[in-house]
C-alpha cells in the first residue's frame, strides 16, 4: 500500500476543491472528546472540502480540524486532520496510507 504525508494528502484535497463534481474517499477514526474515547472508524467513499460553517468559525482551529461535506448524506462533518487514516483520490480512487509524522 501507498504511503501519503498527512501535508500532501491534505494539499490535494485542497486541489480538488477547485474542480467542479471532484472528490475522494476519506477514512479516519472518530473521537469523542466529552467522553474521551474513540469510537472506531468513519468511511466516507464521497468527501468534498467545504469552508467552515458561520457558527463554526470561531470554534475551529484550521491547524487542527478538517471540514468536510458527506456527499452522500449531504451533511457537513469535521475530524481531527491528525485522526486521518486514509484517502484516495481520482482517477484510481487506490486507498493511501496517510502518516502524519513524515514531511
């Protein structure tokens, strides 16, 4: 399996933001932090960046988080950039590997 930095990955789902009817799919894990506990993986096959939502602005860390839309259940979501296991993207849609700890 392909292995991605977590920079690169996210520099290209930027790129795709710009092409109309683009998107990839997108496998992180999910965390609750009220509670303190993951709970287990998300899979989303159709992702699309968005900009954050006007009562999100002030609470999200750009650094930090990662908005996107679930195109198939037209829904805004956010995770963790940190918490990204996976993503592939056009024309492939091959799974990559993301590690965050390597430039």
């Amino acid at each position: 399996m392909q292995i991605i930095s977590g920079y690169e990955a996210i520099a290209r789902m930027r790129q795709l933001r710009n092409e109309p009817g683009s998107y990839f799919k997108l496998i992180h894990l999910t965390y609750n932090a009220t509670k303190d506990q993951c709970n287990g993986m998300r899979i989303v096959p159709n992702a699309r960046l968005r900009k954050a939502l006007p009562d999100e602005v002030f609470q999200l860390d750009s650094d930090l988080y990662l908005p996107y839309t679930d195109l198939d259940l037209k829904e805004p979501r956010m995770c963790f950039k940190k918490l990204i296991r996976f993503v592939a993207f056009p024309p492939d849609f091959k799974l990559m590997k993301v590690n965050h700890f390597t430039s």
